[in-house]
C-alpha cells in the first residue's frame, strides 16, 4: 500500500489518498494522536470520485466518534480497468430498467457475483495493508452497501466483527444462502419505498440472516434519503460491538 | 390530582405516586430543579404494580435525559374497578390462545376498542393535570403500547409530538384508517419474533402510517425481548423532537 496524498480536513480529520497494488482507495484517521481507533470500511457502489461528497461526510462522522474509516475502489469502476463483460452487464441492466422489465435472476447474478467474487479479496487484502498502521486498532466493522459485499466478508472474514448494511441493491438468491451462514451483529438500513429494491425481497433477506443480533432500521423515502439520524444510530451500533 | 406518596430514588429521580379522580398513577420527574423537563407518557398493557420494576427503569432511563415521565393505570386493570365485560372478553381471548385457535377480529375489536375508548380521555385528563406543574414543560411525548392507544392519542391530542410505538398488541382493522391520519413523527418497534403478535400485520400497519418520519426498529427475539440499546434509541428519537 502506497500513500499518493495527504490532507488535515478542519475537523482535525487526517484523510490519506492510497493505491493498493492499482486500486485506490481512501483512508480517515484522527488528525490527534489518541488511542487506536477501531477501523470502519465503507462500501459504496463504485466510483469513489463520484461518491467522495458522500463518502467523507460518512467518514468524518465516524471519525468524530473516535473511529477510523476507509474504502476502496471497486473493480470496473472509477479510474479503475473496465470490463467488457461488466460494461455488458450494466447495458442489459439499464436497458431493463429503461424498458420497465423485470430484472431477472440471471441478470442479477450477472451483475452481483462477479462484482463479490472480485472485491472481496480486495477487501480483505486492504485490512491487512491497513491493521498495521499506527493509530488503527481493535476490532474491525463493516458499513454500507453493496449488500453482497458485506454479507460475503461479514462470512468469510474473521477479523469483521460487526456490519451496518444497506439493502439498497439487487441481492441474488444464493446469497440469502450466505445470509443464514452470518453470526456477527448485523445493523441493516432498508429504505421503504426504494424504487430500485424490492422491499419484501429485503424484509426476507432480514430475516434469513443466520445472527441472533440483527436490528433492522426501516425508513421512508427513496434509495438515497436515509436520514442524517441513522449515522448517529450506525456510531452507537459500532460503539457496542468494535469497542 | 393528588399527590398520595413521594420519594427520592437514587439517581436524584423524583417519583410522586397520584391519582386522578380515582385513577392511579406515577410521575417521574428530575429530582434537582433544572430547565423544564418535556413529559413522556409511558404506555403498557395495564397492571402498575406488576409492571412497576420495568416502568420505573424505563423512567429512570428518561429522566436521565432530562425528560419527565408519567404513567396512569389502564381501566379495569390493576387497582381499578373490574368491568364484567372486559373480564368475559380477556377470558375468551385466554380460551382461544390455550386452545390454539386464531384471534378473530370479533374478539380483538372487544378487547382493544373499549379500552382505547375509555383510557384515551383518561390519558388527555392526565396531561390537563400534569402540563402545569412546574418542571415540567415544552413537547410531549408517548411511549409503548398498548399501540391503539397510541394511535388514538396522535390522532387526537394535538399536544403530543412524537410516539414511540411498541408493535406488540392486537390492532382491530378501524385503527389501520386511524394510523393513515397520524402526520407526528414515529418510531416503531417490534419483536421479530413475537409469539402473540402478527408480523405482517405489524409491517401492515407501520406501512399504513400516513406520517413522512416513520422509523420502524426491528429486532429478533419475544414480546418481552425488546434489547436495552433501544432505550437509548428511544431517548435519541424524543430528544430530537421534543426539545
């Protein structure tokens, strides 16, 4: 891991623009030395500069409460290398929503699996590059989406301990498999008249996830008007179970 | 109202048993003279002095925050006059669980609209009392079940600001149009797990709610398994919309 640059924000927040191998990615720390703050990665769909407003408002707040936050790019996004297969995937994917068409399973795993399959390594590889610095310490959550992001590392990752996620995307129907094989403390988000995410499909999704401690937060509004309130609800939830 | 006992818990909690006409209740209130304290009525299934352990720790947990607390016994519970007919009711309803048979809307409607029709004036008469002592003032808050009781109460007293709505009681059909004209902010509860309770009847009705803030706070386990973590939720729900 190579840091590429480095800026104090006002709040005292140290944000490190970073490459891991070829995928950038973004880390927030605590400008003050203080004791080693338990790490956050924040999902997203992909596209970090696209998604940076968002993405530091999220990290501050969470640095604010005394964590550390960081993300990656996803494969095929951003600056990133594209795929023909992805960039398919996508076309069929808007060409269905433009149509009013179903999304079916098959394009839903299409467009999900490979997408897991591929960051989660990526993910993993960033902990290990990013547990060893100095003012980053203790247990280790999750917080975002893509879903099937975060329910594939909350199974195959020890060193997560806790996730906070957003069921705002397509979820293929192995992954509810992978859902009942979750046992860490789960906060989920679901957005109640999202128009891209089928709400039953999300409720059934809740309620397959193998963890006895799992609280869902159901809001009104579309997939991008969580309220402000829920990043105090995600620090209390990550206070519990990282600290 | 008459004041009937009063002592000085602990954690400096000022707790005065009254009764209202012939009504019991109790307030909770802080025991050294602050800002005034914005009141929360503390709803339940009737029986204060069973349930008296559980309400003064949810009080204590409010007062805590800087808010007031009250709470008044449901008619025909607990110290109350018994009514022959909420007697014959609560017994057919105790046959139709023990012989496994389902709760038909006949049965909820006898045993859930009395009871809203009676305590609702009851709890208004309440707030006429408690508004004007001192120490407490600002918004107004309600807490817990019985839910129709709550429904009723935003519906109709204009004083109450936000609820917090325990998910957990059996809702006749009427109070599914009742719910479509609450416009206050609301969170609701409920126990994924509920063996007497209707989880899709609850999705239902929290559906149903016409209010633009609703916040739905699922969690796994029973009726009684409500997690600690949502009392503070709960207190972070009230200080945003009653100071």
């Amino acid at each position: 891991m190579r840091f590429t640059s480095e800026q104090r924000l006002d709040d005292d927040v140290l944000e490190r623009q970073f490459t891991l191998g070829e995928i950038p990615g973004i880390l927030w720390t605590p400008g003050s030395g203080s004791a080693p703050a338990p790490l956050i990665l924040m999902g997203h769909p992909g596209g970090l500069h696209r998604l940076y407003p968002r993405l530091m408002a999220r990290a501050r707040h969470c640095v604010a409460e005394g964590f550390a936050a960081a993300t990656l790019e996803l494969p095929w996004s951003g600056d990133r290398p594209r795929s023909a297969a992805a960039e398919e995937t996508r076309a069929d994917l808007h060409r269905a929503l433009e149509a009013g068409e179903p999304v079916d399973d098959e394009l839903v795993d299409r467009l999900v699996l490979p997408l897991v399959e591929k960051s989660v390594p990526e993910w993993r590889a960033a902990l290990d590059a990013l547990l060893p610095l100095p003012g980053i310490g203790g247990a280790v959550g999750y917080a975002g989406g893509v879903i099937s992001i975060g329910i594939r590392l909350a199974v195959v990752e020890p060193r997560i301990s806790a996730a906070l996620l957003f069921a705002g995307s397509f979820v293929p129907r192995t992954m509810f498999e992978e859902a009942r094989q979750v046992t860490i403390p789960l906060q989920v988000l679901l957005q109640w008249d999202d128009e891209g995410n089928d709400r039953q499909a999300a409720l059934d999704l809740f309620d397959a996830f193998g963890t006895r401690e799992k609280t869902l937060h159901a809001n009104m509004g579309g997939h991008t008007g969580v309220p402000h309130f829920e990043g105090d609800a995600g620090n209390q939830f990550f206070a519990r179970h990282l600290r």
